[in-house]
C-alpha cells in the first residue's frame, strides 16, 4: 500500500512539472515569451523602453504582476479561505481557476483574441494571453511550493538546479549519517525526475502547439482538471 501511494505522489508531481514544462512551450512558440517564470521581463522592457515602444514596454512590467497575483490568490485559497479542508481537497479550486485560464486562452485564440500564433508579441493582442498564462503558472507554483513545505517548485528550473548540484555535493563530500545521506539520494532523485518532466512537458507541448496552435492549451487544461479532480477526492 506504502509503495502504491508513494508512486502515486511521485507520478503527481512529476506531472506537475511536465504541465509547467508544457505551458511554458505553449506560451513561447504562441509569442515568443516564457511565463512560467518572472525572469526576463524586466530585461525585456528596458530594451522596448530603448525602441520607444512604451505600450509594450509598460505591458511587459506588468506581465509579471499576474505570476504575483496567481500565487497570492493561490496562498488565499489554499492558506486561508480553505485551509479547514481536509488532506489536499484546498488544492482543488486552485487547480479548477489554472483550467478556466487555459481555457481562456484556447479558446480566445481560437477566436483570433491574440492575433497569429507565433507572431512575436505585441501587448495591444497579447496582454491577455500572457497574463493569463502567467497567473496560471503563479496559481501552480505557490499551490506545490506550500504541498511541499516551501522546498519545491515545479514552473522553473534555476533553483531546483541549485539544489540539486548542493545535493550531489553533500553525497559526494560531506560526513552525513547514513539515515541523512539517503535522504539526500533520495531529494536528488525528485529533483532530476522534475527537472527531467519539465524538459518532457516541454517537448511534448512543442509538438502538440506546432500542430493545434492555441486549441493545443485544451491539453494542459485537461491536466489541471485531472488535478483539480483528484485534490477533490483525495481517497480516489
């Protein structure tokens, strides 16, 4: 039973990860802009602030606000407003507000909301669209940061990078009990199977955008409503 359960966290999580790894692959080949992370925008601003381009220079700082907003709403659900629920059922409105994002944005593009999948981005046809694919990887972020006890995120690679090179460095050269090396082994382990899913998801979602265009997020909605469904019921 130990194992059964113990898989299926690690499948969930891994899970996690390849559906950051997919969003953040729609969102780049949909305009050319990462957002399942913050870094870079601010960059990418002062060198639109260089060109004049206010309006996509200012939308572009405030890109970055809807990742903030995702992961404050996300700590209201799962922290306040539902922290009476019970195991992981607080996590389900989470998971359910990322699939109406999704959703969103399918079928907005499909609507020609965005303009052109694979044009490069333009605030006046895509704040929308980042926003919202941003507040989706904030909601996702903060919801998995606070599952793990603030020692995992699963939307970027930068810090679980880190982690995982202290990691190898304790196993490899640090006098650790043999209790607290296979804890480490172990911890290295979850960080190279995300790292890894996120690669995956990455993959996997440029095949699926090349050839669906923005009914391709239809996917990752799939995912966060499997995910929303199983918060809910716990016991299944």
């Amino acid at each position: 039973m130990q194992d059964r359960v113990s898989f299926q966290v690690y499948f969930n999580w891994f899970l996690l990860s390849f559906l950051a790894g997919n969003i953040n692959s729609g969102g780049y080949l949909a305009c050319h802009r990462f957002v399942s992370h913050v870094t870079g925008f601010a960059t990418l601003a002062g060198i639109e602030f260089e060109k004049n381009n206010w309006l996509d220079a200012l939308g572009t700082l405030l890109v970055p606000t809807f990742f903030l907003v995702g992961v404050i709403f996300s700590g209201y659900l799962t922290e306040k407003r539902y922290a009476h629920k019970v195991q992981g059922q607080k996590f389900a409105p989470v998971f359910g507000v990322i699939a109406v994002l999704l959703a969103i944005v399918a079928v907005g593009g499909y609507l020609e909301w965005f303009g052109h999948f694979g044009d490069p981005a333009r605030m006046e046809h895509d704040f929308i669209l980042l926003a919202c694919l941003c507040a989706a990887c904030g909601l996702q972020n903060a919801a998995i940061t606070s599952a793990s006890g603030y020692t995992i995120r699963t939307t970027h690679l930068t810090g679980l990078t880190t982690d995982l090179g202290l990691g190898i460095v304790k196993l490899l050269f640090k006098s650790n009990s043999a209790q607290e090396k296979q804890a480490e082994r172990m911890a290295n382990y979850l960080r190279i199977g995300t790292i890894i899913s996120f690669l995956f998801g990455s993959f996997i979602g440029a095949v699926i955008f090349v050839q669906n265009q923005y009914i391709g997020f239809l996917f990752p909605m799939v995912v966060a409503l499997y995910f929303a469904f199983i918060a809910q019921h716990p016991e299944n």
